[in-house]
C-alpha cells in the first residue's frame, strides 16, 4: 500500500510539473505501469476543434499501431463505447457483444496479440474532454476490480497534465484583472477559457476578435488595443483587448487568447483621439486620417498636436510607436464608425 502511495504522489508531481504536454504524458505513462501494470499504453489528446483524437504518447506499441489507434477508425469505436463521456475504465469484457466487432479491434489490436484492454475518458474539472487512455493487455483475463478503482480515481490526475489549457491559462494570468475571455481557434471558432465569463465582444464573428486574430497572425506575442463601448464613439468607455499567442506546447488547433480588462490611465485622451492614434499605427498620413474621419486636415492637425502633447513625444512617430507599445489606440477598423 506503501509503494502505491508513494507511486500516487509521484504522478500528481509528474502531471504538475513544468515539462511540455508530451514530455508529462510519456512520463505519466512510465510512472502509471507501477500502478496499473499493462503491456502496451496509448495517450492522446482531444482534438480541441473537431472529432478525434492527437498521440501524446505510448509505450510498448509499434509506429503502425499507435497511427492506427490515432486515426478516424478509433476515434469511432470511442465514441461507440461512450468512453468519450465520464464513467468508469471500460474494458472489452463489459461490452454487450463481442470486442472484434469493433474495427479496432478486429484489425489492429486483436492481430498484434492484445486481448484485454482498460480505457478511459480523461476529463479536466467542470466536465470538458481533454483526452483518452488505452491501458493494453496481452492476458485474456478481464482486469481486477482493483484495478480499475484505481485508474478510475487516477483519472483526474491524469487529465490534468495533458490538459491544453494549462498552458493558456497560464498566459492568461499575465493580464492583471481580466474580467472575460476566450481561446482564438484555427477554424475562426473560439473557446470558453475556464475560469473567465465570455462577453459579448467576444463572439466568434466578433470585430474584437478578427483584430485579436490580426495581431496574432502578424507574429505578435502580445499585444493590446482599445475597444468602444455602446458603438463606436465609446458612450460607455473603453474595454482594453489583450491578443496573446499560443504557448509552443498548446494543440496546434489553437492560436491564442483573447482577453477583456478595464481601461485605466488613457493619459486624457478623447475617444476620437484614440481613433487617430490607430491610424497612426497602421501608417495613415494627415490626409488619409481626415479622408477616413470624414474632417477637415487642420481638425487632424490639431488632435495630433493635442495627441503629441499628452503622449509628451515629439514627434507623430513616436507617438503611434509609444501607442502600440502601450495599446493606447483603437483599431483602424472602427475609426469614422466603421466596424
């Protein structure tokens, strides 16, 4: 009882450390057959965007097999088993019919000599899938009750070091007072990120977030600007947007965060002023500003020259310079009310 104790400790600290999500699930892997012995094991991640299902990791199992277990066929028979929802660790003797009737099964796993198997749906708190766990077996005996009370109870420990969110919610946390947000998706879809309420703004077809999605995309790691409140002439104040890229480990379905936080410290700046200032950072000249606002140049003139004061920079290029770095603008997109 002892060593399972301590096999127990040592998978909490392997799924909490500071690895990267496959270097913890190989290592999870190693430290699990002390507690759940099998002959073969196969880790994988929930697609985040889709159906299906990414290799993290495995042990004891040939190239052909681990792509088999990875691809659509699998995907299916997990989903026909329900081990993609919460329950207990199935194995193939608790199915109503015979295993080979399961493709898996009958053309890859039965031919390479695995008999038995446990498998589990890993689901982080609140219910969201984040993986799935073949424990394989060559013994054509079912596993023990024992056995599969304690891979049930490892579960959450198990989903917690692959979960993708980890990472983001990680980078989330260097946004002092984020009040909403969300996880940007290759598909132009978007995310939940646990623990943050979505807002309005932050919608999939939102404008918010095709410039998040903008500034990712232009290679920026981290960047902000202003978002209006109540329509473009910000009758409600201003939010402040932080776009931030995805972490190297995060799935490659997702590209990033979106975040919403209050807007402190705009250094007296109108909201019109602001608008200016995001077509200075996206390289507009005195004429095309007062083309897209629909003024005249002199009024241009004049909120540059209240601009530079305010900024204390002397010149408009420093000014748009000081703007991005700070996130002191509102996008092009919205300047003269155009969304």
């Amino acid at each position: 009882m002892g060593s399972h104790h301590a096999g127990e400790l040592l998978l909490a600290e392997t799924a909490a450390s500071t690895a990267t999500i496959s270097e913890r699930a190989q290592a999870m892997l190693q430290v699990l057959r002390r507690l759940v012995p099998f002959d073969g094991a196969w880790l994988a991640l929930a697609d985040p965007v889709g159906h299906g299902y990414h290799s993290l990791a495995s042990v004891d199992l040939d190239g052909p097999t681990v792509k088999f277990l990875s691809g659509p066929l699998m995907a299916r028979d997990i989903e026909m088993t329900g081990t993609n929802r919460a329950r207990p660790p199935l194995s193939p003797s608790d199915l109503p019919y015979p295993a080979q009737e399961l493709r898996t099964w009958a053309e890859c796993l039965l031919p390479s000599g695995i008999n038995e198997a446990l498998a589990l749906g890993l689901f982080a708190k609140g219910g969201r899938h984040v993986g799935f766990l073949a424990l394989l077996s060559g013994d054509r005996r079912p596993p023990s009750p024992l056995m599969r009370r304690r891979l049930g109870r490892l579960g959450p420990v198990l989903a917690q070091g692959i979960d993708p969110m980890r990472s983001l919610l990680t980078a989330a946390r260097l946004v002092r007072g984020a009040t909403a947000g969300v996880v940007l998706c290759v598909d132009e879809g978007c995310q939940a990120l646990p623990g943050l309420p979505v807002d309005e703004l932050l919608t999939p077809s939102s404008s918010v977030l095709a410039v998040a999605r903008e500034r990712i995309g232009d290679g920026h790691v981290y960047s902000s600007f202003l978002w209006p409140v109540g329509g473009p002439h910000a009758p409600g104040g201003h939010v402040r947007v932080t776009a931030l890229a995805a972490p190297e480990d995060a799935p490659s379905g997702l590209t990033g965060l979106a975040l919403l936080s209050p807007a402190t410290d705009l250094q007296g700046l109108t909201p019109r002023e602001l608008e200016v200032l995001g077509l200075l950072v996206e390289g507009y000249c005195n004429q095309e500003i007062a083309h897209t606002l629909v003024v005249a140049p002199r009024t241009v003139a004049a909120h540059l020259e209240h601009i530079l004061s305010k900024l204390r920079a002397p010149t408009r290029t420093l000014a748009a310079v000081r703007a991005e770095r700070d996130g002191l603008y509102v996008p092009a997109a919205l300047a003269g009310g155009h969304a």
